[in-house]
C-alpha cells in the first residue's frame, strides 16, 4: 500500500527535527575533534615542559626522554592529522554547515600551519640552538591555536548541555596551559637560583590567570569531573610552597640550583593528574551526544508515525491550523474546526517544538555568557598590541593592571578599550 503524503505544514514539522538531528551528529563529529585535539594539547605541553627543563639544565640523561614525549606528541598529531583529513573530505561534500563551521575550519587551517614548524624546532631543542625562552614561546604559539579550535568548537554548537561542556573544557584546558607557563617560568627562575622582579610579576600573574579559569570551568563543570579537580585542588600544598618561595628569592638571596627539578617534578605531577579531568570531560561530552541524539531520533519515529497517522485520516481535508507568526507560537484551533484527539496532538507538538526551541536559545544564550567574554577580552587584547605593538602577555597584564586599578571585572575593562580603540 502505497504511503500517503503528508500535507506541507507536517512535512516541514518533520524536516526541521530531521534538520536537528543532522545537527546533532554533525556535532557529534566536532566533539570527537575536541578530544583528538585535547590529547594533543596534553602531549604537547608534555613534550614543552621537558624541553624547557632540558635547555635550562643540559643533561644527557635527560634527552632519552625528550626524545620519548616528542615522539608521543608526534604520534597523537598524526592521529589528529587523519582525523581532520576526514573533517576536509566531509565539508568538501557538505557546505551546508554555515559561518559557524568555516571559521572552525579557518581556526584548523591556522593549528596545522603552526603544527608543521614543530620539526624543526624539536631538531634546535635536539641540537641546543634555541633558547629556553623562545622555544616555551614557540611551542605555547602551537598549543594557543590549537586550543582556539576548541574555542571555536564551543561557539559553534548548537545543545546547551554539550556546549556547557565545551566551555567547562575550554576553561579547564586554558587554566592547564597557564599552569604549564607558570612551570616553565619556574623552571627557569629556580635553575637561576633566583627570580628576577618580572620573573615574579609574571608567576603572580600566571597563578591569578589560572584561578579565573578554574573559577569558571567550575561554574559550568558537574559530576565526576569537578569532583576530581576538587580532589586535585586539595593536593595543590606542595606546589603552593614552592610559588611562595620563589617570590621571596633574589640575587642576593639565592636558592639551590636543583629545585628546578623538584619544581618540575611536582608541577608536572599536577599536570598530569588534571589530564583525568579533561578525560572525564571528553567521557561527559560523548555520553551528552549520544543521548541527544537517540532522544531526537526517537522523538523524530514517534513524529512520523503521528503524522502518517493523522494523513491516513485527514482524506485530503486541509485542517485549520492558525500561527501567530510574530511570537511564533501556534495558536489554539478554532472550536469549529480541530475536533479529534489526533488533531490536538498535532497542534500540542507545534506548540512544544516551538517552546522547546526557544528554550534552547535561552539556555544557549546563558552558556555562551563565557565565551562572549572571552571574545571581548582577546579583542582588547588585539587592539592593544596593534596599536602600542605589545606582546600578548603585555596586553594583558595591562587589562589586568587597569581592572586593578578601577576595581573592575576584566570584561568590562575590554570593553572599554574596545570602545576607546575603535570598537563598535
């Protein structure tokens, strides 16, 4: 027996849940990117903080394992490389993903460029040919354009609860990585035996940056996740004693040479414990996919049999439905027209998908409160450097310093250079 076609309103009821859930396994995709690039992330700062350790402290006890994280990290990239290589092939063939995706796209383009000057810079780490300085900014320029693809990733989605989680990881993952500086700049302070007065500024300043981060992430983190950086948080004694050393230290009042290690050592351990985080993040983000996706196709079954149901009986009679297309709820039917229990169902489900959509931009709205700040701030951020030719640690210790100084928030700091450099 042949099918009866559904009437256009229904059919377009149907079409934008099927619309949904191609979003949602579109999505999905995206969230496996953000785990690839997360682990690469990790491997990355890895693979920093024993390059870093090794130009402070020329060792040859310490290039095997150098040698041993660069060819993890390489390895983990050439995973992600094949990865995003399917990403290419599916966009090539699907340009119906819109701004959101071209500029994740964009963002990518950008973290392999950056990627491919890693050789390189391992062989002058190899060979001694680099400094510690510029090789911890060098490798920190690859891990800040890999961790704006997760940016961006969290910008693009479309489902509150998964984008809750983006930004809790995107917050976490910011913190890892000041804290991955702040090991660096230890490293060389100790080595030294002392910290310059910028040395400090720049430890005072790291730790305050982390605490922001951490304060947000756990703003939006929940379950297993944040209790395990609530567990982490309770360890952090050891390495709080070390950071207090190290702002009474100066030239004149000098620490043992060797602290550097143990410094590392216990800043690495911390390091590698907040990796269970991020896997218990990436775990939340997969389970959080798959949920939503199977709810939509089951609500997306259960539509169509509803609709077919209410074809097969209509016999052609156009129902009378009415839209309020300004508030774009359905309003009620006439009493004269919809009469039976199936017709009422119809409108019902207008009405919920209608709500339920707007419930979504709401609480889309709500979570991406975070992101936008941060947007506000690399913008300031971006107009001070082009405009006194800063650094970008520069940049933002002058927001810092300014916010300080007004006993503002930094976000409203931004927004008033935004406004002063030519900002709309």
């Amino acid at each position: 027996m042949t099918e009866r076609p559904l009437p256009p309103p229904l059919r377009f009821l149907l079409a934008a849940r099927r619309s949904e859930l191609q979003g949602l396994e579109a999505l999905s995709s995206t969230c496996e990117l953000v785990v690839r690039v997360s682990a690469l992330v990790h491997a990355l700062q890895k693979e920093r903080g024993y390059s870093n350790l090794t130009l402070c402290s020329p060792q040859d006890r310490l290039l095997p394992t150098l040698a041993g994280l660069s060819q993890d990290a390489a390895s983990v990239e050439a995973e992600a490389r094949q990865f995003l290589d399917g990403q290419a092939a599916e966009s090539s063939h699907n340009a119906g993903h819109g701004a959101g995706r071209a500029r994740l796209l964009n963002c990518i383009a950008f973290a392999l460029f950056r990627l491919d000057e890693l050789p390189a810079l391992r062989r002058q780490v190899r060979d001694q040919s680099v400094t510690a300085d510029d090789a911890d900014s060098r490798f920190t320029l690859v891990i800040g354009s890999l961790l704006a693809v997760i940016f961006e990733a969290a910008d693009s989605a479309l489902d509150p609860g998964v984008t809750r989680i983006l930004v809790a990881l995107l917050n976490f993952m910011q913190g890892k990585e000041l804290s991955g500086q702040e090991r660096a700049c230890g490293v060389t302070g100790y080595t030294a035996g002392f910290f310059t007065d910028a040395q400090k500024a720049r430890m005072l300043g790291l730790a305050a940056n982390q605490r922001r981060s951490f304060d947000t992430y756990s703003q939006y983190a929940e379950g297993a996740a944040l209790q395990c950086w609530e567990q982490i948080q309770q360890q952090g004694e050891p390495v709080q004693r070390m950071r207090e050393m190290a702002q009474h230290t100066a030239s004149a009042q000098r620490v043992d040479g060797a602290l550097a290690e143990l410094w590392f050592d216990l800043y690495t351990a911390r390091i590698d414990a907040m990796r269970e985080v991020e896997s218990l993040l990436a775990q939340a983000l997969a389970q959080q996919c798959a949920r939503r996706i199977a709810e939509t196709r089951q609500e997306l079954d259960d539509r169509r049999l509803l609709l077919s149901r209410y074809a097969d009986h209509a016999t052609g009679r156009t129902p009378s439905m009415l839209y309020s297309v300004q508030s774009r709820i359905v309003d009620t039917p006439p009493a004269d027209g919809l009469g039976s229990e199936l017709e009422r169902s119809i409108l019902d489900m207008m009405r919920e998908q209608t709500l339920r959509m707007q419930r979504t931009d709401d609480a889309l709205n709500t979570v991406r409160a975070a992101l936008d700040e941060k947007k506000r701030i690399d913008r300031a951020k971006l107009l001070l450097i082009s405009q006194y030719g800063l650094t970008e640690q520069a940049a933002h210790e002058r927001l810092q310093r300014a916010a300080m100084d007004g006993g503002l928030s930094l976000s409203d700091v931004a927004r008033q250079v935004i406004g002063q450099l030519g900002g709309n």
